[in-house]
C-alpha cells in the first residue's frame, strides 16, 4: 500500500475524481485529497471523504486544529505520490511560476524533490492549446521534471469537440499504480554517486576548484531515492545536501573514499568534477603578495575512474562524465576507452544555457558497445533518469549473462 495525495482544482472534470479516489483504493492505496476553493463548489468536500474514508483538506490552517498541524508540509511528507487531477490552467500557471496561494500550490512547493508529482491537465482545448500554457506545460516537465499525463480529445463542458478532456479516472487510476510500481525499480541496485567540485589548496587560503555546482549529482541522487535504490553520496564539503553524505575536499580524499565504497556498488555515477592538477608544495602559512610575479608548480592528481580499471568486476557499470569545450566525440570516446567504461556522458560546456551552474543540461552518451545516444535539452533531472534507465540496463544484462 502507498500514500496517494490527490490535489483537486475547480474544473468542471473534478466530478470524475471521486470515482479516482475510489479506483486507488481498490487497488490497495491510502488516499488523502486537497482541494482548492473553487473545486468544492464543484465537488462538497464530504463527498472525498466518504470514498477515502479521510478528512480532506482546503485551507492550512483551521480553528480548534493543533497549531503544529502544517498541512502543506505535512500532507506531502505522508504522500508517496502527489497527484493533481484535474489540473486547471490556472493552478498549472501558478505551479510554473512557483505561487503558492493557497493550499494546494504551497504543498507542491513543499514537495521533496525526491517523490513524483503527476499534474492531470484539463481545460477547454483553446486554452489548452494556447502559447502560455504550453510553455507552462513545458517548463513543468522539462525544467521541474514532473510527469505530465495528456488530456484526450472528446466532447468538453463548453460544447466544443477537442482536447482538454479528463482522461477516464480507471486509465488515471492505472497511470499512477504503474508509477508507484515503477519507483521501486532499483530496489535491489547499490549505487555510488560522486557530485561536485574538488578543493586543490595551494595555502591556507587558496585554493584551485573548478565551477562544478553538484546539481547533475544530486538530480542522480533524487531519481534513485524515488526509484528506492540504496545511495552512497560522496561529494563536495561546499554542497549542502539532506543527503547523509561522505564530504571530500580534494580529489586525493575524494579517490580514497570512492576506492573504500566501490566495492559494494553495483553502479557507479561519476559526476564529480574532479582537479587535473593539485599544488606540489602546500605553504603552510599564507602566500604573501609582493612586487614579482610568483611561479605555481603543479603536480598531476590520480584519474580516479583510470585508477579504479583494476578494482572494477564484471556485473559492475561505471558510467562517467566528460564536460569538453571542443572535439567533444573524440576527447569522449578516448576517455570512454581509456577507462574502460560502460558508457560516458559528455556535455559541451562552452555553451551558456546548460551546464554549469544551469538546472538544464543536453547530453550525448557514448556507450562501450559503439551506441551514440543524444538527449535533448532538459532539466537535470530528466537528463538522469533518462541515463539511469540505461545504466539499469546494462546492469541487469550483466547479470543475466553471468
């Protein structure tokens, strides 16, 4: 059994929710339902809690309730799986804009980042067709990874014929089953993921790094929660993360912590932007600025996935990152060799709208069985579960061959 929380938005469609509610129920899952003002115009609120045989919730705060009682914080660490159906035009404008006036738009914004969030729309087929909803629609996929389940075409409350319909609440009903199923898919998957930048410190002060933020790291750590994989994060001391991480600082400690863990995984997901070079004498004391210039020696640091070639075992996947300025497809293939990786995802990092310091990312994945796999702009998030479900994959046929 899942937590099942249904957020209900005033369309004319809110009718067929109910008959939702009650299909998640058949199928063994515990409901909760929000409803925004407007929809229980449409729907009485006593009708939800006949069929889920739970209170249902409008406003956040309510007289003779425990003041501790904080809906939108609480109803969404209970939930599983957060559904909006229907999904108004409105509320998918307010969700893409990040208002949080009510309720339901303030328990998306209180979502962790690591459960799904199913967004139902249905409107007139004008409105849902029209410039700004699709860019909302958009940015709630691409930008915020949520899931995104299409109206159909049928006749609408307006009379007109097109799309904007409610998909039937049993195909609804199945939808999110089928997610709640597919969350557990790497149930029996260990995965080590290193995210970050490491710290090179040339004197007490300084330091040599490199822009690296963790964000493509931490998306990677939030598909596999969500998917119930068991997690190693190494990383950056300079994240900050929920995760229960092991925190590095240069790529020396980062390679002995991967090195004490690598055993026990299953999947490797290298996206730690680890320093080339390090200082080859560390100054105790700070550098002092003077009149002459000052020479710096460096020193090379270990290529910790090169290194880790003779630790590797067959069922193992190693998946690393390549992030190149120019010849992108030959300075990855090379590395993607050279480390005897399963496969290696390479970005262009000369380009401003993704990568660093970006929630967008477009990626080309280079396999070591010769497939050359391109994904379009995203969010990061997207960009890694789209590459989880290959290194899963590749996993599994691993083991099915040994």
């Amino acid at each position: 059994m899942s937590n099942i929380l249904v957020g209900v938005t005033g369309g004319i469609a809110c009718y067929k929710i109910p008959t939702l509610c009650r299909r998640l129920r058949d199928k063994g899952h515990d409901v909760k339902v929000i409803m925004t003002e407007s929809a229980s115009k449409f729907v009485t609120p006593l009708t939800f809690e006949s069929v889920t045989h739970n209170m249902v919730y409008i406003d956040d705060f309510k007289e003779n309730e425990e003041p501790d009682n904080i809906y939108h914080i609480d109803l969404v660490k209970w939930a599983d799986v957060f559904v909006i159906a229907p999904a108004t035009a409105n509320t998918i404008a307010k969700i893409a804009t990040g208002i949080a006036d009510n309720l339901l738009t303030s328990a998306v914004l209180a979502k962790p980042a690591e459960k799904p969030l199913i967004i139902v729309p249905s409107m007139n087929s004008i409105m849902y067709e029209s410039i700004q909803n699709k860019k909302n629609l958009y940015r709630l996929s691409n930008e915020y990874g949520y899931n995104i389940v299409d109206p159909v075409v049928g006749n609408l409350a307006c009379q007109d014929v097109g799309v904007g319909k409610l998909p039937e609440p049993e195909f609804l009903a199945d939808t999110v089953h089928e997610k709640i199923i597919s969350a557990g898919d790497y149930k029996d998957i260990n995965f080590l993921v290193t995210a970050g930048a490491t710290k090179e410190f040339i004197d007490p002060v300084r330091y040599i790094t490199n822009r690296s933020s963790g964000k493509m790291g931490l998306a990677f750590c939030d598909i596999i929660k969500r998917k119930s994989g068991t997690l190693k994060l190494i990383c950056s001391d300079s994240i900050k993360t929920d995760y229960n991480a092991v925190f590095v600082c240069s790529a020396e400690e980062l390679f002995e912590k991967v090195k004490a863990y690598v055993e026990n995984t299953d999947i490797l997901i290298m996206t730690a932007a680890v320093a080339d070079y390090r200082a080859a004498k560390y100054s105790d004391n700070k550098i002092k600025k003077s009149d002459s210039n000052i020479f710096l020696e460096l020193t090379k640091n270990p290529d910790i996935l090169k290194e880790l070639t003779s630790y590797k075992r067959k069922q193992q996947v190693f998946v690393g990152f390549a992030a190149e300025s120019e010849n992108l497809q030959k300075n990855a293939m090379k590395k993607l060799m050279e480390k005897k990786l399963d496969m290696i995802v390479a970005n262009d990092i000369s380009r401003r709208d993704i990568g660093f310091d970006s929630s967008e990312n477009e990626v080309t994945v280079f396999f070591a069985d010769g497939r050359v796999i391109n994904i379009d702009k995203a969010s990061k998030q997207k960009i890694a579960e789209i590459i989880l479900e290959y290194a899963v994959e590749i996993y599994r046929n691993k083991k099915k061959i040994s």
